[in-house]
C-alpha cells in the first residue's frame, strides 16, 4: 500500500490517499491538486516532489 501526504508538498494541508496501485494514487493526486489547490496540471517539478514523498504503509 503506497501513502501520500499531500502537506509534504503545500505546506498546511492534511489530505492523505493510500492505494495499492500507483497509478490510482497519482490520479487521486491530480484530483486533488485540480480541487483543492486550482492546479489544472500538475508541472513536473511538483510532480518529481510528490514522487519523493509517496511512502509504503
């Protein structure tokens, strides 16, 4: 199971996904991001960050 924090990126949010697969996890991201954050897209240094941060729970 991989876990996300998204405060490992933005400072002061507290949303966390877990899933089993990556590919689910990043979309749950990208939603997140388009919501929450008004990120239409995603660039690619925030992209390699939230990589960093995804951890095994």
């Amino acid at each position: 199971m991989k876990q996300f924090r998204c405060g490992d990126v933005v400072l002061g949010c507290e949303w966390v996904t877990r899933s089993a697969d990556e590919q689910e996890l990043l979309e749950e991201i990208q939603s997140h991001a388009r919501e929450a954050h008004g990120m239409d897209e995603v660039p690619p240094e925030v992209e390699d960050q939230i990589h960093k941060v995804i951890t095994e729970v």
